[in-house]
C-alpha cells in the first residue's frame, strides 16, 4: 500500500508540473523564411491578443497589432515585443530571425493594426485631454482672453465665421506639438525607460517646477518679445493667416499656466503608442477652443460669464496640489525599481495626505476670508471638506489599509503580515528549514494588475490570516537593483540586475512570463497546485489556497 502511495504522489507531482509548464503564455508565434537576399518575418497574434511592436534593431516602433504581422528586413535584427489580452500582458521578449542575409532588395510592412487595445488607450488619452482643456479655460491665463477676442470677432464682423476658424488654429497648434513629441522622442521610447530613474527623476522634478508655479512662486513664460512680435504680425496680416498668428498669440500668453497641464498629459501620453501624444493634444485642443466657438455662436453669454477675481487663484493653487501629489509617483517609480528605499508606502500616503489637506485648509482659509455671496463660499467649503474627506480616507493607509482609490499610484502593500523574502534562494531554504509551504509571487513594480490583486484580493483580512502559513516570497521581475549573483540553476547569466533573475527563473523554472502569477510550492519546492493569474475575486483565491488554519 505505501508503494501504491508513493506511486500515485509520483504522477500527481508529474500531472502538475506538466500543468505549471503549460501555463506557459506564447499568444505570440514567430518564424522567418528566406526570400531572395532578404528575410521575411511572420507573427501570428492569436486570437484575443494584441502585440505590441517595441523595436525592431536600433529601431523604436511602438505599434499594436492583432492577428498577424509581417515584416522583409535586409539582415537578421533582433525584434522586441510583447502581447496582451484582457487580462494580461507578456514581459518583452525577442525574436531572432535564423536566416543570415547581406543585402536587401525590398523592404516592407504588413499587418493588421490592433483596434481594442489601442482604441481604448487612445480614447482615455483623449478623454484625459479633454479634461485638461477643460481645466485650462479656468485659469488667469485663458478666461479673461475669451470675452476680449470673442467681441473683437463680432467687431471685425466676420464673427462665427472667424471664431470657428480661430478653434480650428488652436487645435492645428496643439495637434502640431504632440506630432512634434512623438517625431522627437519616438513612439516607445520612453516605454523603454519608463523605470529608469534619471527619466523618473526629471519627470518629478519638472512636475514640482509646474506646481511651484501654479502655487505663484513664479511664472513659467516665454519671452514677451515672441508674443509681441506674433501679435503685431497678426495685425498687418489679413484672412486666416492673421486668425491663425492670433492663436499663435493665445498659446504664447497662456503659456504660464497650460505649460503644466500640457506637460503632464505628454508625459501620460509618452510610450504609449505612436498616435497617442498626438491624440492628447487633440482633446486638449478641442477643450481649450470650444468656449471661443461657443461665445462667437451665443454672444449673449458673454454677459453672464463670471468675471475673472480671486476665484481663478484658488483654481490655480487647487491645481498645484493636486500636480504635487502626482509628481511623487514618478519619485516612487525610481526609488522602487532600484532599491533606494527613500519613499516607502507609508511615507508617499502621508505626503498624499499633506497635499489634500493642505488644499482643503486652504479652501477654508479663502472661503472665510473673501468677501463673497454665501452660495459662493459654501461652494469653497464643500470643495473644501472633499479634499479633507479624502485625506482622511487615506490616513489609515499610514498602518496598512489597501487605499484602494491610489493603489495605482501608491507604492505596493505587503502581501502578508509575516516576513515577506525578495531573493528566491533564500525564501527556499528558510521554507525547507520551517517545513512550511511557499507562496511565490511574480510581479512587477509597474504591473498594474498586480496593485489591483494586493488592494483587492491579498489586502482582505481572510486571505491574510491564509497566508500567515506560507513562507511567502514575492519575486519582481523590472527590479533594476544590480545583483552579481544569481539563483542556483539559473547558469546562463553571471550579472545582470534582480529583475533580469526573478524574470529568468519565472521563465525557466515555471514557465511563464506574465504577471501577476501565483504558486504554491511545497516545503521542498515542488508545485502543490495549479497556478493562478489575475482575477480579483477573493473567494476564488481562498479556494485555490491548499492550505488552512
């Protein structure tokens, strides 16, 4: 009978490491065929994924196709990619064309453009511009110019005619910078070095910049000389030329206060495909234009439009909040990814925390202060009581609750109460000496998936208490902290960064390359059950949990 035993955990052992290999995600097929003195490279995207294109060589590409991709290069470049489903999203890989050729006789591309993924980034960068326009109309900057040029318009005579004309330049202008951001930067290739920390770094520094000015510090201008020199050109120059230079006018004045909405939304934009900086700019643009369309059609609202007043400032300081909380997140990118450790979790919550209640006691201050109707100051103090409600929400994140309305931005929460390890070896070796079983979790500093599953799921108190009998190691695989040794096992590699090894031994070991990505492991290491991927349902995980109190 112990034979039989022995036997049937022999070929269960088998079954689940043979499930745990299928678990490996290839959405992706790639093969290369000779053709002349060329080589022609197929893909074929399985259905229900998207591949994103990183580069192809020294080549940026940063396009998304579905179902197949096919490319004729001169010599065998190496070619980066990754695909995504609903779900999901491969860590990039590369793909070696096998036949060697010298010189080229054609070079094409074919390939059926992704519509879902890239649809729906590009429709929330343009929804994400329409509302940074929509912000910008209320700064100093832009309100008080809308009566001014609408009623010069209307005095010219040419009215609706020239107003309509008039939005259409401002979009062309704002159109023509995102055209220009993705011309000069490429389409992914700030993707490429979305963890890197000089990158992280200049993104936050530029951001405090942006809220230092709207806080009035000081302004962000261009010189006066540009604005007057346009403006007087404008008016020797007839027909839409002079609408035209008139816009140009618009963006040079506006400068000081659009500058730091324009910035964060190319910023959002940057690496997200090819179209998307442009696609900002376009809602952006669309926001920014509608009133001057929209006064020139209906000039009787021009006579109840709120005057500009005290009002605008407090917008412009509610702004600079809300940019300061924001520019830690990119601080926090590089500090996790390398290991700093100068912004832990409860630290960037706290900061949060200063930054919505600085702007709900400030909004107190000025409602109480100004001479206002009392419709008008009760609008102050409710803005005012959010921003302080909301900061009160994520007081109890400084001791560990999910937060889960920044868990997009916040650094990640422990997954357990116990020690959690970070190096593979070590949580082995410490499981082997408990005689306990492994929890191993695969996953990623800009795995946003992986947020969901740790505010969701990991943060519930059940699975909590679950977890307190695993020895849990949690392994990210974009950690660029150098390492000058590797996992046993792992002989191919003698240096690299531990994102390099935590994503090699999820590959080689367990085959798979998709975060998040669960496995329980016994004391010595083998696989117990099937894996699990992304699905934030808490009952579900309970039940794929073995083990109990």
């Amino acid at each position: 009978m112990n034979e039989l035993n022995k036997i049937l955990n022999i070929v269960v052992t088998l079954l689940i490491a043979l499930t745990v290999s299928a678990q490996v995600v290839t959405p992706v097929q790639w093969s290369s065929t000779p053709l002349g003195d060329s080589i022609r490279v197929t893909a074929t995207i399985e259905k229900g994924w998207h591949m994103t294109l990183i580069s192809i060589g020294d080549s940026m590409i940063g396009e998304e196709f579905t179902d197949t991709y096919s490319v004729t290069m001169a010599e065998a470049q190496p070619i980066r990619f990754n695909a995504c489903d609903d779900k999901m999203c491969t860590a990039p890989e590369h793909f070696l064309p096998e036949v060697p050729v010298e010189e080229v006789l054609q070079v094409e591309k074919a390939g059926t453009l992704s519509t879902i993924g890239t649809f729906r980034t590009l429709l929330s960068l343009f929804l994400l511009g329409l509302l940074g326009g929509l912000l910008a109309i209320f700064t100093p900057c832009v309100w008080p110019i809308i009566p001014m040029t609408v009623s010069f318009f209307l005095k010219k005579g040419g009215g609706v005619r020239d107003a309509v004309v008039y939005g259409l330049s401002i979009i062309l202008i704002y159109v023509g910078l995102g055209l220009a951001v993705t011309v000069l930067f490429g389409a992914s290739a700030l993707n490429e070095i979305s963890t890197n920390a000089v990158v992280n770094i200049f993104f936050f520094l530029l951001l405090v910049v942006f809220a230092l000015s709207f806080f009035g510090l000081f302004e962000i201008t261009l010189p006066d000389s540009w604005s007057t020199r346009v403006d007087a050109k404008a008016r020797t120059t007839g027909g839409w030329i002079s609408i035209l230079l008139m816009a140009f006018t618009l963006v040079i004045v506006s400068f000081s206060c659009t500058a730091p909405i324009i910035g964060t939304l190319l910023v959002e934009a940057a690496g997200k495909s090819l179209l998307a900086p442009t696609i900002g700019m376009l809602g952006f643009a669309i926001a920014l234009a509608l009133p001057f369309t929209l006064f020139a059609l209906f000039p009787q609202w021009l006579q109840s439009m709120p005057k500009s007043g005290n009002w605008m400032e407090a917008f412009k300081v509610t702004l600079a909040f809300i940019e300061l909380a924001l520019s830690f997140k990119f601080l926090s990118v590089a500090d996790m990814a390398y290991g700093w450790g100068i912004l832990p979790r409860w630290l960037f919550i706290a900061l949060w925390i200063g930054c919505f209640a600085g702007l709900g006691v400030y909004l107190l201050i000025k409602g109480y202060r100004l001479q206002v109707t009392g419709g008008r100051r009760i609008g102050y103090w409710l803005v005012a009581l959010a921003s302080l409600g909301f900061a009160g929400y994520l007081v109890p994140g400084l001791w560990g609750a999910p937060v889960k309305a920044i868990a997009a931005f916040a650094p990640p929460m422990p997954i357990a109460e116990q020690e959690v390890f970070h190096d593979y070896e070590t949580g082995l070796a410490y499981a082997r000496q408990e005689n306990r079983p492994i929890l191993l979790d695969f996953t990623g500093y800009g795995c946003v998936n992986c947020r969901k599953m740790e505010a969701y799921v990991l943060s519930d108190p059940r699975v909590k208490d679950r977890l307190r009998n695993y020895v849990v190691i949690e392994l990210y695989v974009d950690s660029r902290e150098s390492i000058d040794r590797f996992a046993e096992g792992i002989k191919s590699m003698e240096s690299g960064t531990v994102g390099e090894v935590n994503s090699k031994i999820q590959r080689e070991i367990y085959g798979s390359n998709a975060q998040p990505y669960f496995i329980q492991l016994d004391a010595m290491g083998r696989p117990i059950t099937e894996p699990y991927a992304f699905n934030v349902d808490v009952d579900e995980f309970l039940e794929w949990l073995q083990i109990t109190n």
